[in-house]
C-alpha cells in the first residue's frame, strides 16, 4: 500500500507536489496556531475567571461573618454582578441563594473556616446547561454562632462566546492567508517552471546535426537563467568539440587517402608485379600509412584519457645523440648536439623518443642547411630545445601549431611528407609526463622548440598521472 501510495505520488508533476505540500505544511502550521491560541486563551480565561470568583466569594464570606442578620437576610445586600450565590449550612443544605432556580447545591466543595476551593463546571446540578467558575469559602457567623459555606458560580459564557469569535476570526484570516499563499506560490511555480519548460523545449529542438540552437534567457538573474547560461556554455562546448572532431575526421580522411591512392596506383599499372623501385616506394607509403595511423590511435587515447606514461629513469643524452645520428643519415643538414650535466629524465622511455623524432622530423623539414639539439638542467626539469635555422612560427601562430593537422602554408606541399599530426602528438605526450612544448625564437633568430620534460627525483615528476605542473619552469635559452 505504501508502494502504491509512493508511485502515485511520484507520477503527479513536480510543480503540483510542491503546491500540495506548500498548501499542506501551512495549513497544518495554521491549524496548530489556532489549537494552540485557543487552548492557552482558553485557560488563561479560566484562570482569570476562576481568580475573580475567589476574590468575590472572599468578600462575601467577609460581609457575611460581620453581619448582625442571619445569612439569609444579609444575602440580599450583596452585589453579585451577575454570579449564583448559595449559602450552604454544616450539613450541605442550601440555606439562602440569591437565584431561585437554584435550589440545589451548586458544587460539592465544602471547604472548612477560612478555606477556599475552587472548580469549573459545565452544568450546575440545577441543570443550568453553561459553565461555571465556581468558588466556596467556609466562614464563622458570629451571630448564630454558626458555620456556612459561601458559594459563588460565575459563568463563563461571555468569556468563552469571546474565545469563539476570536476563534472563527483567526480562523478566516489563516484560510485567506493560506489561500493567498497558495495564489502566490503557484504564480511562482508557473513562472519559474514556466522558463524552465522554454528551457526543455529549446533543447529538445538541438539535434545532432544543428548544435546553433540556444537556450533563452530570462533577464530577471534567478536561478532558471543560470541554468539557461550554464546550459548555453555547454552547448558552446559541445559544437566546438562537434566543429572539432568534424575536422579531424575530414583531414584523417585526407591524410589517409593520399597514400593508399598511391598504393593503388602503383598496384594498377603493375598488375605482373611491382619492380624494384616501384617496390620501395610502396613500402615508404606503406610506412608513412602506418605511422598516420599509429599517430590517430595516440591521439584517440589522449583524448579519451586512456594515454598513461610508464615513467623510468631515461639518460636523455643517449637519445638525443640518437636522433642526431638519424638526422645526420637521412638529410644532408649539419646536425649537432650539446647535452648539459643532471639531464637523467622521469619519463615514458619511448614517449620520450617518439616526441624527439617528431621534433627532429619537424626540424628537418624546415630546416635550410643546419639543425641543433641542445638539453640543459633547469630547476626540477630537463630543458630539451631543437633548433633550425629556417624561419621561426609567426607569434600568432605558436599555440595555433599545436593542434591537429595544422600545418602552416609554407609547409602545405605534399612532398613535405608532413601530416600535421607530428606536434600534436608531443603536446600529448609531454602533457602526459608532466612537460610542456611551446614554439619560441632562438637568440640567434631561428625557429626554436623547446620540451621540458622533468628529471630523476623532481617532486613534481607526475608520472602516469599526466598532470602538468611546469607552466612555469625556467627556460633555456
């Protein structure tokens, strides 16, 4: 049943549980404001009548204790304002009353000498259907030398008639205030869920192929239009990365027909069979095909977080000298290396190389005629900077060079062999051991890139983590 009564609840609109249960809370606070009120007025009434019919039934036991008249004929002097009075004999009967209907006894109290009791009654055993504050005092007439009760009801009708005006006024206002309430927070309710439902329908018309659509925004700066700006700043986000990936999509699909197109080619026209440099030259595309995409499935993995470092004590001499014996093979540059002292690095070993051949590749295609490695210590980082001397990245351009498949237009042919991926990839790799890549001018005015990549015991070494923490390392120059 409680099952039930949950799903019930649950399947009702979030705007009507809150009117409900606003509309319930304050009718319960309303409720238990009246109760209270009238059960606390209720007994101060009480008490106050009950304090006023002691005090009188004292000064009529008073009067009657010196009067030279017995109690019946003194009872007639005395004012009672509108209360019963009885005198009572030793044995409970009634002697006098100053009300004929009441012929009985009014309460059973019977207080000795000087004593005074008090009690409330709702019907007098004289039938007299309304309540009383009744009060007794015994007293001593001098006179017949005798003892009596005096007995006082005063009732209580006005006062409580008054408690139940008061009752049903309060009454009214709490439902008028409940009703207003209830006006306002649905008013409340209507507009902010009213924004929020413009908010609902602007996405729902987002689709995957059009990100343009933005969410409205009220200019009242509650929460709703938070929401709306939040919400906005993430469809922002979200077409970039859309813009982004559409991008890369279309110059992986670039890049990669290039090569099989060649291969393709080369296999029509030789249907017998490839010759000797026809053969080489498949296999150079082939190479080129698969670093393409060995470069792409890195790329994949930084961007889905999954690229992971093993970092190892690695001599960054040994492979610096490597890249420049490479070089020095493969291109007729004049290509040197300086390694400093300390430069024992904390990093992926083969992350490490592949971001040096990258750099050594970039340089060599820049390059007119001289290519230089340099490493030095600096501070808690090994500053690795590979300079040529072609022209230097345009300023505007530096952080630009870095993206994929960006190429700059000097650096477009084909034949540059060239994808756009190399520097990207040690932005991601470097990232990924705790280093950086920035583009710079050497002081001699050549193009300079300079990796800092940190070494054996750096506190900041981030290992496997990849987090960087050098954007302000010192810088070789």
């Amino acid at each position: 049943m409680r099952t039930e009564t949950q799903s019930w609840w649950r399947s009702k609109s979030l705007r009507a549980r809150i009117l409900t249960t606003t509309a319930g809370a304050t009718a319960l606070a309303l409720v238990a404001m009246v109760l209270a009120y009238v059960v606390l007025t209720h007994a101060a009434l009480t008490s106050s009548s009950t304090t006023a019919a002691e005090t009188q039934v004292r000064q009529v036991a008073g009067i009657l204790e010196e009067s030279d008249e017995s109690p019946a004929g003194a009872l007639n002097d005395i004012p009672t304002r509108g209360s019963i009075l009885q005198i009572l004999d030793a044995s409970g009967a009634v002697v006098a009353s100053n009300d004929a209907a009441a012929r009985a006894p009014l309460t059973e109290l019977r207080p000795g000498v000087g004593e005074v009791q008090s009690d409330r009654t709702e019907t007098t055993p004289n039938g007299l259907g309304e309540p009383y504050a009744v009060a007794a005092m015994g007293f001593h007439h001098a006179k017949s030398n005798a003892n009596f009760v005096a007995v006082l009801a005063t009732p209580l009708q006005g006062e409580l008639a008054l408690l139940q005006g008061a009752t049903i006024i309060l009454s009214s206002i709490g439902a008028v205030l409940l009703v207003g309430l209830v006006f306002l927070v649905a008013r409340v309710l209507r507009s902010a869920f009213g924004s929020m439902e413009q908010v609902r329908a602007s996405v729902a018309e987002i689709s995957a192929t059009d990100l343009s659509v933005r969410v409205p925004v009220s200019p009242a700066g509650d929460e709703v239009s938070r929401l709306a700006d939040t919400m906005n700043g993430m469809l922002d986000r979200l077409q970039r990365a859309d813009v982004t990936q559409r991008s890369f999509v279309s110059n992986a699909s670039h890049e990669l027909r290039s090569p099989i197109t060649a291969l393709r080619a080369m296999l029509e026209v030789a249907p017998e069979g490839l010759s000797a440099a026809a053969t080489r030259t498949a296999l150079g595309e082939t190479q080129r095909l698969e670093l393409l995409v060995y470069d792409l499935l890195t790329l994949a993995k930084a961007d889905d977080r999954g690229l992971t470092a093993n970092p190892q004590r690695v001599d960054a001499e040994d492979l610096i000298w490597d890249e420049v014996f490479y070089l020095q093979t493969i291109t007729d540059h004049q290509v040197s290396g300086d390694v400093g002292p300390g430069c024992v690095l904390f990093a992926d070993t083969e992350h490490v190389r592949h971001m040096l051949r990258n750099l050594a590749d970039n340089a060599a295609r820049h390059a007119v005629s001289t290519v230089r490695f340099e490493a030095r210590r600096g501070g808690e980082h090994c500053i690795v900077t590979v300079d040529n001397d072609g022209a230097p990245v345009p300023e505007d351009l530096r952080d630009h060079i870095f993206e994929r498949f960006v190429r700059l237009d000097e650096s477009r042919q084909r034949d540059s062999g060239g994808s756009g991926l190399g520097l990207a990839i040690v932005k991601a790799l470097a990232e990924v051991n705790g280093g950086r890549i920035r583009a710079d001018v050497a002081p001699d005015g050549w193009c300079r890139f300079e990796l800092a990549i940190p070494v054996t015991g750096a506190s900041g070494a981030a290992g496997a983590t990849g987090a960087s923490n050098i954007a302000d390392a010192p810088v070789a120059d």
